[in-house]
C-alpha cells in the first residue's frame, strides 16, 4: 500500500502541475499508443498466445490491437472538437451573462483489466483516459503475465512514470489498488468482483466505470432463418473460445423445443466448419486456465446427469483438458435450476432454448438481471420494436452477435447488474472528464433587484419566473 500511495501521489502531483494538457500533447499521447500497436504486432500477438496457451494471431490482431488502433485514431481526429467549451442558454433572470460547460480532466485515473482481452481492455481504457487529459495508472489480471511484462516495458518506453505506470500481483493487489482515492476507477470484469470494486471506491466516495458481464441472450424468431442466425450465434459464442463479455450466452428459439433442437444442431454444424479437428485447430482458443476449464467441465457435466442433450464433437477428454482446448458444447433444452443456465458461463459452451412466442421471450430475459448485450434475429420490424421497447440492456445487435462492440459512435457500457458509465468514442471522453459548469455574470445582474430587503419588486420578479 506504501508503494501504490506513493505513486498515485506521484501522479497526482504531476496532474497538479499541468492540469489541462493541451490538444498537441493529448493526440501526441494517442500517437504514442498507436505507435505500440503497429510496430510491436507480432511481440503482442506472441504474449497473448503465451498466456493462453494459443491464441489466433487473427482474433488477437481483430479483436484487440485493431480496436484499440481504431480507437485512439478517432481520439485523435475529434480529441480538439471534443474539449471545446460547450455554450448553453442562459436564462432571462440570469441575464446578462454567459454560460457554458467545460469538459475538465478528473486528475489520475485507476484502471483495473481483465485477462480475457489483456492488450485491447487495458489501452483502450487508457488512450480514453489520456485523450481526457488524466494520468492513469493500470492494475491488468495476473493471469495473463507475459502481456503484462510486455505491456509495462513499452509504456515505460513512452510514457514518463507520473503519468503512465503498470502495477502487477495478485488479487491483495487489487483489493489494495481498488481501495485507493483515485479521482475515477475503471474496472472491467465479473459482476460477482464489481460488486467489491464498487464497495472499496465508494469508501473513498470514487466515481466508477463499471464494464462487467452477465448472460447476454440472443432471441431467434420463429420465422427467421436456421442456418443464418446459427453462423451468427456460432461466431458470436465460440470466438476467443467463448471467453468474451458480450457472447451470446443462452440462444432463445421461439416455438417448439424442436425448433430449440433444430438451432442447436445447426450451431453444432456450423462450428464444425469454423473449426474442424477443434482439438489440433490453431483458430480454435485455448481457455485460460485449468480451474477456469474445471468449472466449465463441471456445468456439463452437470447437464448430462441430469439427462439433458449435449452435443460435442468427438475428442479424447484427456488430451483437450491438458491442452485446455475445451470442446465446442452445445446444450439443449437444458432446466433453468442447472448452473449454465443461471451463471455466466464465459466458455464454449451454449444453452439453446425454446420459448412459445416472442412475448414469452420477452419476459425470460426481464426475469434475468439486465444483460450487457441483448441480440434479436428477426425480419419483422413489429417483433424487433417489441424487444427493444419491453427489455433493458447494455447494448443490442439485431441480426447479428457483437457488432455494436466495434462501433465507436456507439456507447459501450452495461445497465444494471452488467455494468455502469459507458466508454468508446466520445462516450469515453464525456465519463472520464467532469462537465464544470461556468457563468460569466456581466457588470450589472438581477440580483441588485433581488438582494434584501425584500420589496414589493421582489415579489415582482419572483412572479415573473412563475410565469416564464
């Protein structure tokens, strides 16, 4: 704890001395972190796979360095537009004057990422932060170390310590890291864990982003192709083996529980021709770690006791768990008491269900905690509108899996239990920087004709804003 107060003292001093960076140094910043991205592709690629075992060079260049390459290049274009003083009416009581709202840094800004998207979770967040005028200082998940050694060499490269540093350790360390009086703490990861975050900041009265998880549900209308929303589903779930916030966690058919069976077998196809020999597939990601493959065995395994239908392809059980290369599993038709169907699952493993009609869906997904990402598959405008106006969640794709994620006009961020604050774009910049109200009065005011003693013009004026 010594050493984290001293350095977010650091960073604090720092801030006190240059307050309000000015636009050249903010896009020089975001420059920096682009710099990172395209002249270290390969040394990035190759951490990620380290940690996970193996990793598509494809997915870690699609998923991560492009987002944050992309992001920090729209930074740059709009950072000067963005940090304008915005002027806003003036009320006739308050006349003469002028007002307006300034968009001012909150100072250093604390970021906890998650192990799932190391590179990509970490600097997008940052480059926010730094294109908001703060200092940060990020605390990444310690499963993934060969990311974050590398990660804390080449920002030490570019950033001077009081204004960009990497912390690293275990969970004490974040229990520390999060309970420090940072000026805003951003933390992507489980609702279970952001729930402990939010406690420890609120002890310091610290605003939080919160950009957690939860089951994101996909629904499938009863009209809508099979096999067009299996490509979609089977991309949006088994992507990163399944290990993103926003897969698709549980797919809803609408109609019978053949219908429900029917989806399921064509993810299960389409899967296969995602990945064929999923076992040897260098496509195919590895899960994380072997208590996070634990757990995933065991919710299947659960469901086959229970004499639920599992659909897998064939493998030798030994051999993927010690490469950790878990099955592509498909579950149909499975109880809402077993564990898959009430916790994320965050895996390659996927729920199909039938619903008998849309409203029906409707009120599966809103007796659930509202989700960070919802998905319709429907050509019905009526049906799609019916969704939208009667469900709460983070973000929604219609007619796709995850592509709201990669729009950075559009707010990313959870509601509820999947999260709070939004980022991505100017989004980002609007939760990272504190709107200042400014009225600049003129010479002469209404309150020379309001100050006391209060008088028969007093009263006047009070009955005109009554009015007005």
């Amino acid at each position: 704890m010594t050493d984290l107060n001293a350095l977010l003292e650091s960073q604090r001093s720092a801030f006190l001395q240059q307050p309000n960076r000015s636009v050249a140094d903010r896009r020089d910043d975001l420059k920096k972190i682009e710099r990172l991205m395209l002249d270290h592709q390969q040394e990035w690629v190759d951490a990620v796979s380290a940690d996970f075992g193996q990793r598509s060079p494809i997915e870690t260049r699609l998923l991560e360095l492009s987002l944050v390459l992309r992001g920090t290049r729209d930074m740059h274009r709009k950072v000067a537009r963005w940090m304008k003083p915005e002027c806003v009416p003036t009320p006739l009581l308050a006349q003469p004057g002028r007002s307006y709202v300034r968009r001012d840094p909150k100072g250093v800004v604390g970021i906890v990422s998650p192990w799932n998207y190391p590179v990509q979770l970490a600097l997008l967040p940052l480059a926010t932060a730094l294109a908001a005028g703060n200092r940060a200082i990020i605390k990444p998940s310690e499963l993934t170390p060969n990311t974050n050694d590398l990660m804390t060499r080449l920002l030490a490269q570019v950033f001077p310590a009081d204004q960009v540093n990497v912390v690293q350790g275990g969970p004490d360390l974040a229990e520390a890291f999060c309970a420090l009086p940072f000026d805003h703490l951003f933390y992507t990861g489980s609702t279970r864990v952001g729930r402990s975050v939010a406690a420890a900041a609120g002890q310091n009265l610290v605003p939080v982003t919160l950009e957690l998880g939860g089951k994101s549900p996909a629904i499938v209308s009863a009209t809508y192709p099979v096999a067009d929303a299996a490509h979609s589903i089977a991309w949006g779930r088994f992507l990163n083996a399944g290990q993103t916030c926003v897969a698709v966690d549980t797919a809803i058919a609408i109609g019978s529980p053949e219908r429900a069976r029917a989806l399921g077998q064509a993810v299960a196809q389409k899967v296969q021709t995602f990945y064929p020999d999923f076992a040897n597939n260098p496509d195919y990601s590895t899960v994380i770690a072997g208590q996070h493959y634990a757990r995933l065995e065991s919710m299947v395994d659960e469901a086959r006791a229970a004499g639920v239908e599992v659909l897998q392809p064939e493998h030798n059980s030994d051999d993927v768990r010690q490469s950790r290369k878990f099955p592509p599993t498909i579950v149909i038709n499975p109880p809402e008491h077993l564990r898959l169907m009430r916790e994320e699952i965050f895996g390659p493993v996927l729920p199909v269900i039938a619903k008998p009609d849309i409203q029906s869906s409707v009120d599966y997904v809103n007796a659930h905690d509202r989700p960070l990402a919802l998905y319709v598959f429907s050509d019905h405008s009526s049906e799609i509108e019916h969704v939208l106006d009667h469900t709460h969640s983070g973000g929604v794709t219609i007619n796709g899996a995850m592509l709201h994620l990669a729009n950075d006009h559009l707010p990313f961020g959870g509601n509820g239990p999947s999260g709070q604050g939004a980022y991505h774009g100017k989004y980002g910049f609007d939760e990272l920087t504190h709107p200042r109200a400014v009225f600049r009065s003129g010479r002469w005011h209404s309150t020379r004709l309001l100050a006391p003693p209060y008088g028969k013009r007093a009263e006047q004026i009070t009955g005109m804003a009554f009015k007005l």
